[in-house]
C-alpha cells in the first residue's frame, strides 16, 4: 500500500480472549495521582 | 469509529475499536473522512472538486481498494464490540491488588495546589501511620486479594519519608508475608526529596520498584508553588538529592513528576530542564482545581496547552533522534503490547481494584477521595462496610459515562479520574472536561510521536 503505512495492527478485540487477568500494575500507582492514563501502561502477560 | 487528525506533517487515522494506527496521504485521508456516507463514484467526484485533476481516476481507485482492504481486515471502521463483554464485566468478582498506604498525614512542605492539604485531607488530623496498621493493611491485601500475585502498594502521604521508619518495617513485614502467602508485592513511594538521604537512597534501590520524586521543573516555577512551611523554596534542597539518588537508581523505575498550573503553561521548558538535569523518566501533570483559584486551568487555556503539547512532543523527537532515552509518562504509548480490553474499560480500579488506607486503617475509594466522609468505605480491620458504594465504583466505566461513549480517546484513559469527575460534577459518572481534552490532545501527540520515529528509524 503506497499511499498508507500501518504503525500497527493490533486488534483490540483479539485481547478479549487472553485478557483480564488483572496482574497489571495499577494505573495511579505509576506516576499520575492526579488523572488517569491506562492506555500507557503494559500488559503483564507479555 | 474513525478519528483522523493532522499533526506534525503527519496525516494520522486512528480505528477507535481495533486500536490500528494508519498513517496515510491526502488522498486516503480525504477518501476515509468521505467513506462512511459516499460510495466510490461519488468519492470521485468530491476529490476530483477539491483536488481539479491532481488525482487520476487510477489512484482514486486504488487508494479506495487500499482502503477497503483495512476495512475488510478489520483494521478501519471496525464495529465497537466491547459493549457486550461489558455485561460479563459487571458481573465479575473484583478483588483488591493495590493500596495506598497514607503512612503520613503530614508533611514538611506547603504546596499550594496540594489536593491532600499538606497531609490534613480536608480537615483530618496530622498524624503518622503506626506500623502495627500498616501491618494490617498489608494482612488485608493478602486477605482479599484471591488469586492475584501481583500486590502493590504506594507509600504515600503527606510525605511518606516522615515515617521512614514504619515503612521500612512494613517492607520487612510484606517480604515475610508474600513468601508465606504466595504473592509478589511490589512498593511504590511519592516523595518530596525533602528527607532523601544515603540511608533511604540505599533502601528505595533495594526495596521501592518505583520511585515517584516530586519536581515542578524550573526553579522560580517549582519554588512559587512548593515552598517549605516557612516559605522558602525547595528547589535548591531537593534537586541535588534527586540527582544523587537517579544517580544511584541503576534500572530500576523512577519518575520526576511534576504539576503544572496557570502559572507556566510553557511547561515544555520544565520539561527540558528536567531532561538537561538528567532525569530520562518525566512527567508532568496538569493541575485539577476549581477556578476559585487563580493557578487553576481553565477553559481558555485548553488552546494554549494542546500547542504546548505540540512543542513537547517536538522537543522529545528531536531528543530520541540524538539517541536520548527520555521517556514523558503521558507520551507513553505500546502500541503493539499494551492493556487489555478488560482494562481499557475498568480505567484505574478506585474503590474495587485500588482503595486508600489513612494512617489510622480507614478505607476510600482512593487517595483523593481520602477525608471525604460519604466515601468512607470501612477500615482494615472490618473490612468494607460500605459494599454499595464499591458497587457504584465497579459499574463505573466507559459504556456507563456518556461524555465517554463516542470518545476516540476512552480506550486510552478508560473513563477518567473518578476524583476528577467528583470534584467537578459531583458524580463519579460524569468526566472532568477540561481533563478529556487535555487526554485527547495527549493521546494524539503519543501517536504522532510513533509516527514520526517511525520514520526515522526507517531512514537509519
């Protein structure tokens, strides 16, 4: 495809499978406190 | 859903509900905008309008095929499917993982946008955690946490270093108690570096994953709205401490966070002494404060901030492409191995996953919503007494906030601060507005960031 470049794939929707074992870190325990950013953090799985 | 926006010379498109990320030329760019409500033929003839005969009928057509192609993958105007996994979701048992243990309510600076009023929360007593709670907190974590290993726990405050101490017997006691109990607890602390010394130095490397130091950034800036309790400023105090204990951090995780108010929307310039004073794990935040106060944001400066935004994200490419490993929290973005779904619609757990202890074993949803009675939930050692409040915290996501439902930026802030929402609206189901577009702004410049060391790392 010439006229577009693909950054990523990803579907979301393949994570409904395998997700939601809740082992991640915590979102405020990061560095916020004051907001809320959850899209920054990893998944523990990986 | 489709968000598609300008940035940086990039023309980036965003497919809401997969999570693709497509940077595209003016052609695609116009074809998407157009393809929802247009079919090819009627595409045709709005581009050749706007573009005279730039364009061959042999491109458009090729770019729409291109198009459909990512449509057809699921990577381009994918349906949004989550809605359903949510009623599962609300049925779930949510255990708890993670505490914010308010080791002091107190503390030995007198910041002026201090949500915690210097350690007082809205009228609360200064005092200190005693170990035996702490101990508690800890036993109750492992308690009610099921099968989760994974524990975590903020040291917090006020400033937590005036109860050194007690955390580090509460430290002993979780190593002790994670092998009996089978789990992994892993220590957080928010400090002021106003106490950092060789001795904690020493101890936070060995023991705390994360290290949250407190730094507005430029002296005058930091020094305005953190002065010490007789008005001096901190800057000159904390900012050799700082560099010292990074110093010494080797890979372990840390962050210099700051907040930024009305007073220096050109926080990109904090950003940049920060970076100048070798700190590579930096965040600043934007100030949440009624407008009663003359350093809140408001409205109006929404514009200023989302250009500031735009000049940070420029200065870090430029950084990155010098080789420099700077990372910006809010920046952050895994495009590739980030959260789940499941937690992209949970947001940060407050009141279910999340819960704040004070120093004498109380419970609330959060550490902001410490000292704010109604959202008592019970203490460490009852256990939570109030299971309709935690409850309301469980249904509360991104399907159940309208202003969130046809957000391009939901999957990323996951519904928004609870506190934050509170504070302005006086329900947790509400959004804090000024907040959301500062998320949307963010989100963007995270992308736009990808897209352009994409490129560089093409050219190398």
């Amino acid at each position: 495809m010439k006229r577009i470049k693909t950054l990523t794939q990803k579907t979301l929707k393949s994570t409904v499978v395998k997700g939601g074992c809740g082992e991640c870190q915590t979102s405020c325990q990061s560095a916020c406190k004051t907001s809320c950013t959850v899209g920054n953090q990893s998944c523990e799985q990986k | 859903m489709v968000h598609q926006y300008k940035n940086n010379g990039y023309n980036i498109v965003l497919d809401v509900c997969s999570g693709s990320v497509h940077v595209v030329d003016e052609l695609v760019y116009d074809m998407i905008a157009l393809y929802e409500d247009h079919d090819l033929e009627a595409m045709k003839a709005a581009i050749i309008e706007k573009y005279n005969d730039a364009y061959s009928d042999e491109d458009i057509t090729e770019a729409y095929d291109d198009i459909r192609e990512l449509v057809d993958s699921g990577q381009l105007f994918t349906e949004d499917v989550y809605k359903d996994v949510i009623i599962d979701f609300k049925k779930r048992k949510t255990v708890v993982k993670a505490l914010c243990l308010h080791v002091a309510h107190d503390c030995n600076l007198a910041c002026k946008y201090c949500f915690a009023d210097e350690g007082e929360y809205h009228g609360q007593k200064r005092e200190l955690m005693s170990l035996e709670v702490g101990k508690r907190a800890l036993d109750f974590l492992i308690e009610n946490s099921g099968n989760r290993v994974n524990l975590e726990v903020d040291f917090f405050g006020g400033e937590p270093l005036m109860n050194f101490e007690v955390v580090k017997e509460i430290v002993a006691y979780g190593r002790k108690r994670e092998k009996e109990a089978g789990k992994n607890f892993r220590f957080t602390l928010t400090t002021n570096g106003m106490l950092l010394n060789d001795e904690v130095t020493e101890f936070c490397n060995r023991e705390i994953s994360n290290v949250v130091l407190s730094l507005d950034g430029r002296k005058e800036i930091n020094d305005m709205m953190r002065p010490s309790r007789n008005g001096k400023g901190s800057y000159d105090i904390i900012v050799p401490k700082f560099q010292d204990f990074v110093s010494k951090r080797g890979d372990k995780s840390y962050y210099v966070r700051g907040t930024f108010t009305r007073n220096n929307l050109d926080f990109t310039e904090d950003f940049k002494l920060m970076a100048d004073l070798g700190f590579k794990e930096i965040s600043i935040e934007p100030v949440v404060t009624p407008d009663s106060n003359a350093y809140a944001i408001r409205e109006e400066d929404i514009d200023r901030i989302c250009e500031e935004y735009d000049k940070l994200a420029l200065d870090i490419i430029e950084r990155r492409k010098r080789g420099e490993k700077i990372t910006f929290f809010h920046y952050m973005l895994d495009l590739n191995g980030g959260p789940c779904v499941y937690k992209r619609l949970s947001g940060c757990g407050s009141g279910t996953e999340y819960l704040a202890v004070t120093p004498t074993g109380e419970l609330y949803p959060c550490h902001q919503f410490v000292g704010t009675e109604d959202f008592k939930l019970g203490d460490i050692f009852n256990g939570i007494q109030k299971t309709e409040l935690v409850e309301e915290f469980k249904l509360c996501n991104v399907y159940a906030k309208d202003k969130c439902k046809d957000c391009f930026a939901r999957f990323y802030c996951s519904g928004g601060c609870a506190a934050n929402s509170y504070q302005f609206h006086g329900t947790i189901l509400d959004a804090y507005d000024i907040g959301c577009k500062l998320q949307q702004k963010r989100v963007e410049c995270a992308i736009m960031i990808k897209a352009a060391m994409a490129d560089f790392d093409e050219g190398e």
